[in-house]
C-alpha cells in the first residue's frame, strides 16, 4: 500500500475495504433505483441523486477518516457531553407535531442550512451505546447494587428509547436489544438484566394499549405497527402488501445472475425502491449472485468487528466495538429480512448501500469510532479482559 494511503488510514485494513466496496458497489443501485424517484415520483433525475449520494458518501469517509485518528479513549468523555445535547434533539423531534395521515412523523429534522433532514435516533443510538460501554466498562458487578445503576445507566436508556419510540417503533426496539446484548455481554448481572427486559415490554404494552384507548392524546403509529404485522402474518395479496409482493416479484425475476444493471422493471413499481427495498432491486438486477455476495460483503464486517473487539486491550474498546458495530449489521439483516418477507416492514434502511444523508454519516461516524479501537489497541495501558478493580469480564475475557 502507498505510504500516503498508510499515513491516511490506520487500523484494520480488511475492514477499511469492504466498507469502500459496499460504498462503491452502492453506486450501481442507487442509480438504477433512483427512476423511481425521479420519473414516477418527480423529484429530480436519477443523475442529481446518483450525485447526491456521491458527495453523501464521499462526506461520510471523510468523516470516517477524521474521528479515526480520535483516540478511542476520547469517547467516554464526549459522550456524556452529547447526552444532554441528543434529549434536547430528542425532545425537539418528538415535539415538533408532523403527522402523515394522521400518524406520527417525529423522526426529523430539518437542517436549513443544507436542506438535509436529520434522524435524531441516529445520533442517539451511538451516543447512548457509547455511554453505556463507558459506564460498563468502569463499573465492578459484583459490588454493584441495582438501585446504583438505575440513575446513572437505566434512566437515559429508558428516557431516549421512550422518545424514540411513539414514531419509530423498530428503531426504538433495535436500540433497546443492542443495549441489552452490550450490558449482557459487559457482565451487568443476569438477574437484573430479566427485570429491565421486563420492564421494557412492560411498558410498551402499557403505551400501545393507551394508543388504542386514547388514539388522540398522543399522535402515534401504533396502527400502522399492527397493519404491518397483521399483513406479514396474513398474506392475502391486499393492498397493505403491495411494497412486498412488488420485492418479491422483484427478487424472482433475478433468477441466478439477475437481469442486469440498471436493468430493474419493478423500481419503477416498488414504493421505496432506493432505500427500504433496494435489497429486492439489486437482487432482481444482479440475481442470487448479487445478493449472496452483498450477504457475505456484510458478514466480512461483522467478523472484523469481532476481531477489532477481540484484540482491544481495555474492556471500553472490546464493548465499543461490539456496541456500535452490531446494530449496523443487524440492521442490514433486518433490511434484507424484510425484502425477503422473513420480517416485517419496519423501515429500517441498508446501512452504505440505501438512499440518505444522515443515516450514512451516522453509519460512518461508528465505523470511524470502530477504526480507532483497531488503530488505537496498542496504545492503551489497561489489563485485557479485567476491569478496574482486576476482576474479569463476565462475557469478554482475555482472547488476544
């Protein structure tokens, strides 16, 4: 490699290529699938948003490339400054009052400077999963009493997913699983863990039953949450599942090699076509092929996020990794589940590969942190795998 490539970027370098492979191969889709928006929609030309996604990307590695060089370390502090600065955002968001037929639309917003809309749980969830592996990472279990970590971990965990949640149920939901498989995997003990999982859904019960008894009190999407399920349960080909009979047409035409680049016929019919279904077009344009090779593209990152966590040398850099590096490839999964109609809509979009602005600098801004536990592990001075007080990692022990 140039040396000027080497001073550019450090860390894991397999990491560093499937990203730009997914950012490139992102080109081809976003192109083909953009005709929807442009032609059938009316919202500019497919060479307007192919540039836009562009300097999206180029943006987004620029990003990458400058909060790698941040040592790891830095996280812990900035991320209990930004937790003040993401409620106020959330609170903002959740206040502002759109409604899109009657539902609640409080997922955004806008940046009048750039005229880019901003998904605040975005933020969120990477500021609260670093949080949370700071407070894990410093904190000795077998000392610790429950009441303790009520404040300091459980309430900022409850108060953001519980904004988050009446507009963007899956979000809100991923964001609460990756925080309890991070606790879990940080050694917080199993017998608390049960209660606050509880807890959880306790609580979502309790918010989608006052949704129903009360449905004008607090805008809501509790009705389209149903709708959804109740159409991935009952498949009866009515109008609620136009967007996945369209995927699926999309997927069979595919066949082995696909019908070739650019040459989709279901983007100009599939609601979404760039963003929560473009899985479906790059299966129908590039066939079983393409859509293995994406699979397997997203399970190379997922195994360079556990060797990066495996090789950290403190217990923050092992649950950083693990921390923001799973929601990514979970949520790719959870993208493609739904293309193939193993899941539910849930409107989750493909992390470097969909339609976005912010999203894809959300994504990039946790690889970077990601980066900088792998170009930093050497520099740190903790024992691997032992907390402060020199008791082992629940989960996490000594693999290096």
């Amino acid at each position: 490699m140039d040396n000027s490539v080497k001073n550019l970027i450090s860390g894991d370098r397999v990491l560093w290529v499937a990203l730009a492979l997914l950012s490139i191969f992102s080109f081809l889709p976003i192109f083909s699938a953009s005709s929807n928006l442009a032609y059938v929609i009316g919202q500019g030309t497919p060479w307007s948003h192919l540039f836009k996604h562009f300097v999206v990307i180029v943006f987004g590695f620029a990003l990458m490339i400058a909060i790698h060089k941040v040592p790891y370390r830095y996280f812990k502090g900035i991320s209990i400054l930004a937790l003040p600065i993401t409620f106020f955002l959330l609170i903002y968001t959740a206040s502002q009052g759109n409604l899109i037929d009657g539902a609640n639309a409080n997922r955004w917003i806008k940046i009048p400077i750039v005229g880019l809309s901003f998904q605040t749980s975005n933020l969120a969830s990477i500021v609260l999963l670093t949080y949370v592996a700071h407070f894990i990472s410093k904190e000795n279990f077998k000392l610790l009493r429950f009441k303790n970590s009520i404040l300091p971990l459980w309430l900022p965990v409850f108060s953001a997913i519980l904004l988050i949640l009446p507009a963007n149920l899956s979000s809100a939901a991923l964001l609460f699983s990756m925080i309890m498989i991070l606790v879990f995997l940080g050694g917080y003990p199993l017998r608390y863990l049960l209660g606050i999982f509880g807890t959880g859904i306790f609580f979502t019960v309790i918010f989608i039953l006052s949704a129903k008894t009360y449905p004008d009190f607090l805008p809501n999407r509790v009705d389209t949450w149903i709708n959804r399920i109740e159409n991935f349960i009952f498949l009866d080909g009515n109008e609620g599942n136009y967007q996945i009979e369209r995927a699926k047409t999309a997927i069979a035409t595919g066949g082995l090699a696909g019908v070739g680049a650019g040459k989709s016929v279901m983007k100009n019919f599939l609601p979404q076509s760039s963003s929560d279904f473009i899985y479906a077009i790059i299966v129908e344009e590039f066939g079983l092929i393409g859509g293995t090779g994406l699979i397997l593209l997203y399970l190379i990152v997922l195994f360079r996020i556990v060797v990066i966590a495996s090789k950290a040398n403190t217990i923050f850099g092992k649950l950083l990794s693990l921390g923001l590096g799973l929601p990514i490839i979970f949520q790719a999964f959870v993208n493609m589940g739904v293309a193939l109609q193993v899941l539910p809509v849930t409107g989750q979009t493909l992390p470097l590969i969909s339609s976005g602005g912010t999203a894809a600098w959300m994504t990039c801004i946790a690889f970077g942190i990601i980066l900088s536990v792998s170009a930093n592990s050497n520099g740190e001075s903790s024992v691997l795998g032992q907390d402060k007080n020199n008791n082992p990692i629940a989960i996490l022990s000594e693999t290096n």
